[in-house]
C-alpha cells in the first residue's frame, strides 16, 4: 500500500478533522473519499458532455412509451 502526505494549513487541517468526525470517518477516509468522490464527479461531467454534444447534432428524443415498443420491454 502507498502512503501520500498532505499539507495543509491549520484551518484546513481543523476542517477536515470536524468533517470525519461529523461523517463518523478517519481523516484518511474522510480525504480518500473526498478525492474519489470528485474524480466520479469529473468523469460524469466528461460523459454528459460527450452525450449533450451528440443530442445537439441530433436532438430527437423519445417517450417512455416509443422506448418500451422499440425494445420489446
């Protein structure tokens, strides 16, 4: 397992120590969660991107209904 080191200003560091306490979480969760956290955050963004750029080039939707007779559901 690797081990990172953060530096940190007091107030941030008292931050995050009362948000694991709060999240009933080890300051290590509490910023490993954070980090993972905002990388799923940053990936969402990348795919709804890429999809709101192919919706502009054809912006056809469907209904519930139109769905569940196309596939068979």
């Amino acid at each position: 397992m690797s081990v990172l080191s953060v530096r940190m200003s007091e107030v941030e560091y008292r931050a995050l120590e009362k948000f694991a306490k709060a999240n009933n979480v080890s300051m290590n969760q509490a910023m490993k969660n954070a980090f993972f956290e905002k990388l799923e955050d940053e990936y969402d963004l990348e795919v709804f991107d890429k999809a709101y750029a192919e919706y502009l080039k054809n912006p056809k939707t469907y209904t519930t209904e139109e769905i569940i007779k196309e596939f068979d559901l």
